[in-house]
C-alpha cells in the first residue's frame, strides 16, 4: 500500500485544527481532498467518514474524563443520528457514482460548508449573549432526536455537519450548556453517528483504503497534540482561519469567481475575529465553566 506523504500533511493539518478548535474535521477535510487533490466527491465524503470514526475517539476520551459529556442527551441524540446518517449514505452513495451527480456533489458540499460556517457564526453570538448559567438541564426528547436527525442526514451525505451543525443546534435548544459541555457532547455523539454513516458509505460509498490510511498517519497523532495545546493556543484567530478557509472552500466548490475568494475569506475571517474578541462576560463564563455538573431532567413529552 502506498502512503502518500502529502496527503499525510493534509491529515496532519486538519487533525491539529480539529483538536485545537473542535470544529468539525469534514468541513474541512472533505473541500481540501476535492479542490488541492482532485479525489471525486463521493471518494472524498465516504474516506473522510472513515478517517473521522478513528480520530474522534480521542477527543472524546479526553472530554470523558474532564466530565464534559452530557450523558443523558446522547441516547436522544443517537437515536435521530444513527438511522439518518446510515439512510444519508445509502442515498448519496446509491446516487452520487455518476458524473453528472458528482459535480452536483461539490454544489451539496459547498452549500453544507455555508450552512456550517453559519451554524457557527450563531453558536458565537449566543455564547457572547448568554450570560446566566442553567441550574438545571431539561432534557426534551423530540427535539433532541430531530437534531440528530438533521445532523445524521448532513453527515451522511456530505461528511459534513457532525461538529459545527450539531453544536449550534444544541445550543440553540439548550443555551445553559457551558461551551465545554457542547464540544464535549458534541464530539461522543458523533461517534455513533460518523459510525453509522461510514458503515453507510463502505457498504454503499466509494472508501479509497490508501487515500484513507494515508489520511490516518498524519491525522491521529495530530488531533491528539492539538487536544494537548488547545487550552494555551490563541482558539480565536485559529477559528479566524478556520472560517476564511470554510469560506473560500464553499464559494470554489460554487463555482464562484476566482477575484472573489480572497475577499470574501478574509472579510469571513474578519468578522469571525470581530465575534471571538474577549467579551465583558468571559470571566463569568469561566466561572459557569468550573461549576458543578448540572442537574437533570427529563420531559415525558419532547417539545
């Protein structure tokens, strides 16, 4: 088998942007494989979901043992991910081989890296806005399956979803959740669901074994030292980076011109800069953040 050595740095690239940001590894990975090395769309989602479900463990065990994890939520949000992220790769997988389909691909890609982008621009102005901590976390049902389910079927058809998308809409419906809890959750949910849709896309999709290990040895060691320098690394202007190179990412995939990407990433990059600067309320979000663990309740009906 032959391991490629650039593809290698690729990894390596997005698995310390992972573990330094917790942003989601296809929304970058997936646009990098399609635009610098040509891998067809279905190629690119399908090695991309494999290679995620190995580096997502490590995230998660780190999460697990700082008890960032809201246990209760995970069976919730299983339940709507693992079925739509399957269903979601059965259906690009089934669809997505011929050509005509994989250039609309790169639109989907594109189109999900901006629906992402804007995820996360939400999830940052309502963590500057919030500022009273949740006694209590009320877990409700139907909505905490229906995120799984919009997560599981982005993630299913375009690798794209599982960290950006799902975090902003958990804090959307759950805005007491200090940001520790969201990554946490966030990153143990995504195990089944990325599990699920690369079952998905290695019985229906189109997994390139050398493509995906070469991946794997840049990326594994990685995601665990971005993890390890995530508490001292300057996470606002890494976020800054991230969103200036989603944003080129999503616009070239459109299709859009050329004299047009450099703008548009930096004024993305920029405005991202502007949400992460130091608010009046981040030494109370800090101490929300080493606070006990919440409570919880259950709804017997799901609102």
């Amino acid at each position: 088998m032959h391991i490629d050595l650039a593809l290698c740095l690729a990894g390596a690239l997005v698995g310390l942007l992972v573990g330094l940001t917790g942003m989601g590894g296809g929304a970058l990975m997936t646009p990098l494989l399609v635009l610098v090395f040509n891998v067809a769309p279905l190629a690119a989602i399908s090695s991309d979901l494999v290679t995620s479900l190995v580096m997502k463990p490590v995230g998660a065990a780190v999460h697990l043992r700082r008890g960032t994890v809201q246990l209760p939520l995970l069976k919730w949000l299983a339940i709507g991910a693992v079925p739509a992220g399957f269903l979601g790769a059965v259906l690009i997988g089934t669809l997505g081989r011929a050509g005509a389909v994989q250039s609309k691909l790169k639109l989907i890609i594109g189109i999900a890296l901006l629906l992402s982008l804007a995820s996360t621009v939400v999830r940052q102005l309502i963590s500057r806005r919030s500022g009273t901590p949740a006694a209590e976390l009320v877990v409700r049902p139907g909505r905490t399956v229906a995120i799984g389910v919009v997560g599981g079927l982005a993630v299913g058809l375009t690798s794209v979803g599982a960290g950006s998308l799902v975090i902003a809409l958990l804090l959307l419906a759950y805005p007491g959740l200090r940001p520790g809890q969201l990554v946490g959750t966030d990153i143990v949910q995504a195990i089944p669901l990325v599990g699920a849709a690369a079952v998905g896309h290695l019985l229906f999709g189109d997994v390139h074994l050398a493509l995906t290990v070469s991946l794997l040895v840049g990326a594994l060691p990685a995601v665990y030292v971005g993890a390890r320098l995530s508490a001292a690394a300057p996470a606002p202007v890494l976020r800054s980076v991230v969103a200036g190179v989603l944003t080129a990412s999503a616009l070239a995939l459109l299709k859009a011109p050329s004299d047009v990407l450099v703008p548009a990433a930096l004024a993305a990059a920029a405005g991202m800069a502007w949400l992460s600067r130091p608010s009046g309320r981040e030494n109370e979000i800090q101490e929300r953040t080493a606070t006990p663990k919440q409570a919880v309740t259950v709804e017997t009906v799901g609102r």
